[in-house]
C-alpha cells in the first residue's frame, strides 16, 4: 500500500518513511504540493501525511485537492495545535490531524484507522463513468445530483453495476433483487427496467442498460 508523505523538512520525510516502510507501507515522499501533485498525474496512492507549513500551497489547500478532487484521504501533521487550525483542516477534508512532536506508533494507528474507514466506505460506493452509487446510504448521484429512488430500482441498478459489463439472467436478477426463485416476479422485472431506464436518461447518466435477448441484462457505459 503506496503513502504519500509531503514535508517541506527533509528530516521530517525521512522519519516518517522509515516508520511506513517498517510497518510495511511503501513511502512516495514529496517536498512541496506541486511535487505530490506532478507525481498524482501517473500515480495513485492510497492515503496522504500532509504537513500544513510549506512554501507555496499550504497543507490546508492540498488537502482540498486530494480529498474534493483525487479522493485520498489526508492526515495533516502541523506544530500549530489551536484549535481554529484543527478545524481549518477539517474543514478542509482531511481525515485526521496530528500535533508536532508525535510518537511514530500514533501516526501509524491512526493511518491504519483512516485506512480501515477508508476502504470500507469505498466498497460501499460503485461509481460508473457519472454515476455513484452509495449502498450504505442507498443514495445514487447522477452529474453530482443525489436522487432518492425507490428501493427496487436500486437494488436493480446495484446488481447491474456490481457486474458492469457482464450479462446477468433474468433468473439472477429475481433472486438478487426480489428473492424469486420460481419467476413470479417476472412482470416487476419488466417494468422496473423500464422506469429504471426513463430515470437514467432523464439525469444524463452516462451508462445505459442493455437487453440481452433470451437471457437478462446487461449495464454498460456509454461510449
């Protein structure tokens, strides 16, 4: 698992790379936000230790970046404690913020923490070219609008994008969504397809559901 680590003190990135490093963690170290940010272009990481003092962009403006725009999730480490400076950086997006001068461990629980959180709210989102869906809050987001849609019709459009690109019977999709294991549903099927599809090209949502003759369905994104 690849951390990024931006401190404009040299010391201050080697010591927390050797911390990540021995705790299994491969450590990408940058001294400023335009040298994390060039790196992003071609690479991903899986969480940021941002410090917030760096010539140039502050620790609090890249944290926005990366959590708004590039979704990785920051720790901000400062020697500033004040109060009004932990919420900037909440504020800001990040997930956590630690004090100067810190025990190495306490950045390490609390990373693994973040991680945790972290990887469990992504397995609930399915995101398909502009549409996300949240399976922990039944929520479905189309061009950044957030549609409350009948519970059915997410389960449908769920299953679907779950196996994005593979056909699914119609025999799988009744038992997934309606528990129907003797096709009693068949008609409810039909008709949620149908609402389901009105609904994503009422949005603008760039993925379509196709029909595959004689077996199910299919979810694809539109080209």
């Amino acid at each position: 698992m690849r951390i990024l680590v931006v401190d404009d003190e040299l010391h201050i990135r080697q010591l927390i790379a050797i911390q990540l490093q021995q705790a299994g963690y491969e450590a990408v170290l940058a001294k400023d936000a335009q040298e994390a940010l060039s790196y992003l272009e071609d690479e991903e990481v899986s969480a940021a230790i941002v410090d917030v003092m760096m010539p140039g962009m502050t620790g609090f403006e890249l944290t926005r970046i990366l959590s708004e725009d590039l979704d990785i999730p920051v720790i901000l480490v400062t020697a500033k404690g004040q109060l009004e400076d932990k919420e900037e950086g909440f504020l800001a997006g990040s997930e956590d913020y630690l004090v100067k001068p810190f025990e190495p461990k306490e950045l390490l629980f609390r990373l693994q923490a973040i991680l945790r959180r972290y990887g469990k709210a992504q397995r609930n989102k399915i995101q398909l070219a502009n549409v996300v869906l949240d399976r922990s809050t039944y929520d479905v987001t189309i061009h950044d609008e957030t549609l409350i849609i009948p519970m059915k019709e997410f389960d449908l459009l769920s299953v679907l994008a779950h196996s994005a690109g593979q056909t699914i019977p119609r025999s799988v999709i009744l038992r997934e969504v309606w528990g129907d294991d003797e096709g009693k549903h068949e008609f409810s099927l039909n008709t949620h397809i149908t609402r389901l599809r009105e609904r994503l090209n009422q949005y603008g949502a760039m993925v379509e559901i196709q029909t595959v003759r004689g077996i199910g369905y299919r979810l694809e994104v539109m080209e």
